[in-house]
C-alpha cells in the first residue's frame, strides 16, 4: 500500500486570495475599526487614531521578527510588562580589611577558594568539561600575553 506523506505542514493555507484566514481576520479587524472611527469622527480625528490600529493590524497579519509571529511578540511583552517578576537578593558578607601596607586578601571575601569557580551550566558533563577547558585556556593565553 502507497500513501501519500504531507509535504508542507507548516505553511498555512491560502483562504482569502493571497491572505491566510489569521491575516485576513487581522487586516478584517483593522479596517473595521478605521471605517467605525472615520463614520463617527471628523476626518483628522479619525486619521489620529486609526493609524495605530492600521499599523497594529499590518504587523499581526504580514511582521514576522525571527521568523515568529508578531502576535507571539506581543504576547511575550504583554507577560514581561504585567506579569509577576521574582527579584531575589543575598548579600553576602565582607569580611576583608585592609591594614596598613598590607594588600587586599580577597581569598578571605565569602569564604571563597582563590581558584576560579566554574558555575555548572548545563546537565551535560560533556558541555561542562568543554567550557572548563575552553575558560582554562582563555586564562593561559591572559597570562602570557597572547
């Protein structure tokens, strides 16, 4: 038995000439905001605010940043703008004094080694084992100038 495999999944299909149903609907909307304000407001009025909502309306249906949605963009900045954000803080303590002729003991600062932490980046040993060597290798090359 032969069947046939869908090709382009992903591409959405043409409904309303060249228009997908998303961007008729948003371009629908758009111009029907702007015939409401322009039979409601004198002309000038009208041009003040409609010109967001034409602009709005092309973006949602035509504007894609990144190959995404522009309606998955203001999605996203509508969470980051009212959405609950979560600052966390620790101070951490200092404990390092400076005595007369004597340099700054930073290896004293918080109870840290003088060797550098590596912070675990990632679940992958393999990607933390070629950060180590890649930060190691980065510091030799400080050090002797090249």
């Amino acid at each position: 038995m032969r069947f046939q495999v869908p090709q382009f999944i992903d591409v959405e299909d043409k409904i309303f000439g060249p228009f997908t149903l998303k961007q008729f609907i948003y371009l629908a909307g758009g111009a029907g905001i702007t015939l409401m304000f322009f039979t409601l407001l004198p002309k000038f009025i009208a041009l003040l605010l409609s010109a967001p909502f034409i602009g709005l309306s092309g973006a949602l249906a035509f504007y894609k940043p990144n190959n995404r949605p522009f309606v998955d963009n203001l999605e996203s900045m509508m969470r980051f703008f009212f959405g609950e954000r979560l600052y966390v803080w620790k101070k951490i303590p200092k404990k390092v004094e400076k005595k007369e002729g004597d340099e700054y003991d930073l290896s004293n600062l918080a109870g840290l080694p003088p060797q550098l932490q590596v912070p675990h980046l990632s679940g992958s040993k393999l990607k933390d084992l070629n950060w180590n060597l890649d930060v190691k290798k980065q510091d030799e090359q400080d050090k002797t100038g090249i």
